[in-house]
C-alpha cells in the first residue's frame, strides 16, 4: 500500500508526547487561511520554488517540455493547472530551488523511518504522529501505518481537522492510541468562510472519537480577528464540555511560520496584517475554556 508523504520529521517534540517522528501527507479538502503548510492542499505531488535558492538562471524555463514554467522580476511561475508533474525541471535545476512536494511511499517505507528511534520512544513515552493535511484523505494508509506500528510497540497518535467520512475516521481510530482534534469555529457559515468548509462532518468526527473512548486533545488555533472572540471561546468550550470534561484543551497561537511557503507554490498570503495575540488575549481564551471545567494548556 502506498501513500503520498511530503515530509517526515524525526524528533519532534510538538506532535504528542515524548519524542516523535511525524509523517506529514499530502492532501487536505479545507484551506484555512492561517495554513502553515499550504504545500499540503494538493494531494498529488507539486513543484515548489525555493526563491532564496534561485539564481533566475532560466534553465527550468528552457527545460520544460510543455513551456509552463515562465520566469520574471519576481521569480519563477508554473502553470499548474497544465503541469503533469514529469520533475525535469526540478532535475535540471542545479542550485535546488526546485523541488517535488510529495513522494510516493509504501508503509514499509514509512514503518523503516520510524522504527529507526524506537529507543527514544521507550525512553521518553513518544511514537509516531500522523499529520497533513488532512490524514482522512489517506485514511486506508494510516490505519495501515498505525497497525503495524501498534504491532511493534510504537503508540500512535492522529492528527487530524475531523473532516471526512466517518468511515475513514473509524479506520485510524481502530489502531490510534491518541487523538488531536482541531476546533476552528462553531459556526458553520464562519467555519466554512475561513475554511472553505463547514463544520458538520467535523462535529460528528468529533462525537464518534469520544464515544469510542480514545485519549483526544482539542487543538484551538487562535486567531486574532477571526476566531477569538469571546462568544466562539465559549462554544467551543461548552461543546467540549458537554462531551466529557476530562478532555484536554491546547490553544495554538497564531503565527507565520508557513507564509514563504504560499510563495513556493503560487499562492497569495492572506493574513500578513493579523498581529500575534497578547499574552492578555491568550490568557483570557484559557480563562473561558477553564471555567467549563476543562483542563486546558497554551503552546508557547
């Protein structure tokens, strides 16, 4: 069985607990506007650009056998609705800022990364953590992934935005020891303005990993402007709540560590004005969600 990954990071310490490698997998049905890893969208493999390695030599522009690929003052351009992903462009760029996004990996491929840090695992409680995109999308993937980890001792954990079939979602949940769960917004019509989607699908992903009894850990990305208002904090909360108040809560402050990437790829960032939210603003989102009764922690 193959996947589609675009990155595997080994020792992360930010995707579950202990030390983790986490597999990051192409494709994702939302587009959120604060989107750190736009690279991601798609779910077939792209052609990034990497403008502080370009020399604006113009070999790519000769290379390509389609002519999709234009250069200009403000760098190079693919036509990607007409690129069919052949890579030469990228295998004739000598200073690397042409890249593939997303390789084609079967599970053993996968499983023979992971396993290479068992001993960190065993020493600091850590595992693998399936991220994206949206890994919904390769849901038989992962469930696969995960099997085979859980077989050979590794605990798995899911990170996911909840959007996708219900069955797609029990098939990582039959082999997910752990469980993070992305809440934007409470409401549909905002959910969907801000992330081309509404929430349905996510609400009901969300009661189905409660009732199966898995560790979940709420992920609340706060947005200044967009989602931090007093009235979404709380319905986001009560909501919560009203499933099982031992579930934990983790607010995510907004940042940019992915705008250069929306350049790579052709895409405009639409959040550069948002400004980072106070240590006010964050301690008061933590104030409404505790007074739920919830357990809740700010990722600094």
């Amino acid at each position: 069985m193959e996947g589609i990954v675009f990155n595997i990071q080994r020792y992360s310490i930010d995707d579950g607990p202990g030390v983790r490698t986490t597999v990051f997998l192409k494709g994702c049905p939302l587009n959120c506007l604060w989107c750190s890893n736009p690279e991601s969208w798609n779910p077939l493999p792209e052609v990034t650009w990497r403008y502080t390695s370009c020399k604006k030599c113009g070999t790519c522009v000769e290379t390509c056998p389609l002519g999709l690929v234009t250069l200009d003052e403000d760098g190079v351009h693919i036509d990607r609705k007409s690129c069919d992903r052949c890579g030469k462009c990228v295998e004739a760029c000598i200073q690397g800022a042409l890249r593939m996004s997303g390789t084609k990996m079967t599970v053993e491929e996968v499983y023979n990364v992971v396993k290479r840090d068992m001993d960190y695992y065993r020493l600091s409680g850590g595992g693998l953590t399936c991220s994206g995109g949206e890994i919904l999308m390769q849901a038989d993937f992962v469930a696969e992934l995960f099997k085979r980890c859980r077989k050979n001792g590794i605990h798995t954990c899911a990170d996911t935005s909840g959007f996708g079939s219900q069955l797609d979602m029990e098939k990582i949940l039959a082999y997910a020891d752990l469980v993070y769960y992305d809440l934007k917004h409470m409401d549909p019509a905002e959910h969907k303005k801000l992330c081309g989607q509404s929430n349905d699908l996510i609400l009901k992903n969300l009661a189905l990993v409660v009732e199966k009894a898995i560790p979940i850990v709420i992920r609340v990305p706060l947005i200044p402007g967009y989602n931090d208002s007093d009235e979404n904090i709380t319905a986001i909360a009560k909501t919560v709540a009203e499933l099982d108040k031992g579930i934990s809560v983790n607010i995510l402050p907004y940042h940019r560590y992915g705008e250069n990437k929306y350049r790579m790829i052709d895409k405009k960032y639409h959040l550069k004005d948002v400004k980072y939210p106070t240590e006010k603003e964050l301690d008061k989102a933590k104030q409404i969600i505790e007074s739920f009764g919830l357990k809740c922690e700010i990722s600094r």
